[in-house]
C-alpha cells in the first residue's frame, strides 16, 4: 500500500504507532512546531538610563516612561551607568534605583535586586500579571 509504520509517542506505555505516510507526518509535525512558536509570547526588554546624579524632574520624566511600559507589559531593565570618576557614588545609584523600585511597586516586582556589573548597576523589574 506505500504506507508506513510512524511511532507517534514513543514514551507512552504501550507506545502509540500510526500506519501512514512518514513524510506527511513529518509535514504535519513541522506545521505544529510552527503554530507552537507563533502563539508564543516575545519578551520585550525596555532600557531606562540614569546617571547617579540624576535631578528629581529627570527621574519624575523616566519614571513616567517605567510606568508606561511595564503597563504594556514589557520587562524593565533601569540601569545608573557611572562614568569616569563618578563610581564613588555607588550607594547614591543604589538609592536612586531602590527608590525606583519603591514607586513602581504597584505596577511590576523587582525581578533582580540592583547589583554592579563594571561601571553599570542594573536592575530588573517584571510586570505584575493582570488578572
């Protein structure tokens, strides 16, 4: 008949075959893996930059722009970037992106604490899933 013996779950107890044709399920397979893939959700990470002098209306502006997207549903990467000499203020980045936390609490969780990596301290914040 041209037809062939296709184990379509091996891990089952007795494992499952099919008589048909190998390459349509190989076809059928695909499309599935296809489907699968369309239907699952991208992650989108959006940057929010802060220097460790950073003044109130600057960070009332960015703060702002957090809120938006963490409303859309984006992740939220808020990092205080240091340059040259201004690594001394640690403690003020610190307190800059803690405070950030504090005010987006509402609308997303810290998904990692900040934590320095060179000259950047970096924090993530998750959105809160709408139920």
């Amino acid at each position: 008949m041209g037809l062939d013996l296709v184990e379509i779950s091996p891990k089952a107890a007795p494992p499952v075959c099919k008589i048909m044709e190998y390459k349509k399920f190989l076809y059928e397979q695909k499309k599935r893996e296809k489907a699968m893939k369309a239907k699952a959700s991208k992650v989108v990470v959006k940057e929010i930059r802060f220097g460790p002098n950073t003044d109130d209306h600057d960070y009332e502006f960015k703060k702002k722009h957090a809120e938006k997207f963490l409303s859309e549903g984006a992740k939220l990467k808020a990092y205080v970037f240091f340059k040259g000499r201004s690594i001394v203020y640690k403690d003020k980045g610190e307190i800059l992106l803690l405070r950030l936390a504090q005010d987006l609490e509402e609308l997303g969780k810290v998904e990692q604490l900040p934590r320095l990596e060179g000259k950047r301290m970096t924090m993530f914040i998750a959105p809160k899933t709408k139920k």
